[in-house]
C-alpha cells in the first residue's frame, strides 16, 4: 500500500514539472519575440581609433585643406550605404548641405565636410524619415565623425562612429 501512494506522487510530480517546463518555455519565447520587433530609433553609436589610418602628415594636410585644424572644428564623413537619396546636414544655426550623396563602391566615401563641434549637427534624409545626430559633447572630443548607413538595420540605419583617426579616403 505505501509503495502505491509513492508511485502516485511521483506521477504528479512529473505531471506538474511538465506544466511548469512549457510555462517557462512559453514566456522565454514571447518575450524574444517582443525584442525583435522593437523598433531602433537612436543611431548606433561607436567610439574607435582601432582601424587602418593615414599618416599623422596625411591627417594634418587634410585638416588644413578642410579648414578643420581648430578646437571647434571635426570632419563629418559620409561613408557606406548612400544611394543617392535626398540627404540634408544642419547645426543649430545653419543648414551646412543639401544634396544626393552616393558612396563610391572602392572607397566607401560618399562626402566629407566641416562641421562647427560646439552645436549639434543633424543629418537627415527623405527616404528612411530617420536622424542621426552628432552631439556636440561627443564632437568636440573627435575630430572625425563617420556617418554609415546600414540598410539591414531594424529602425534607425545610421551609425556614428566617433574617432580621432583618419581612414584613408582614396
């Protein structure tokens, strides 16, 4: 008789660490599915100085061929994903571009300017309707600022990638 009653308490034991494994299994795979659809609306944003650069004569002739050789001056540079699409880049005081930049397949250089780094600057285009902005904190630590587009991307393409460096542009 006490044998029987075991057998039984093992069952619903068995029978209730079922239940529990698929309620557990069913809240971890709703909430994963949640994250996936969350859309990015903030650019991602990168701190580096860990990539091939030109020389420090390459870097200063840039500089003083941008007039960028000031405190309060970094380079903005347009790399990949640009297709031609209607992009427009603007401080706090004044709109800087207006164009259709279109990154070259060898270089992955779409356009380069010379941005104030004590305003925040917003670059803007019509087709994704989304932002990436360049705050001034973080420019005025950098003195280029690489804006990329990535298509793949949920949300928000752009990514900002803050460094002191200078990728070669040919």
């Amino acid at each position: 008789m006490h044998h029987v009653n075991l057998n039984r308490f093992n069952e619903e034991i068995m029978k209730n660490t079922v239940i529990v494994l698929m309620m557990v299994f069913f809240v971890v795979a709703c909430s994963s599915k949640k994250a996936v659809t969350e859309e990015k609306t903030a650019p991602t944003v990168q701190y580096r100085d860990d990539f091939r650069a030109v020389s420090e004569a390459g870097k200063k002739k840039f500089l003083t061929e941008m007039k960028a050789t000031g405190e309060t001056a970094s380079v903005l540079i347009l790399t990949k994903g640009f297709k031609g699409e209607d992009v427009a880049i603007a401080n706090e005081k004044k709109a800087l571009y207006k164009g259709n930049p279109i990154s070259h397949l060898e270089t992955g250089i779409a356009g380069y300017i010379t941005i104030d780094n004590t305003l925040t600057t917003r670059i803007t285009d019509k087709l994704s309707k989304k932002e990436a902005v360049i705050d001034s904190e973080n420019a005025k630590k950098h003195k280029f600022v690489y804006v990329m587009k990535d298509h793949v991307q949920q949300g928000n393409p752009y990514v900002i990638t803050y460094s002191n460096k200078l990728r070669p542009l040919k």
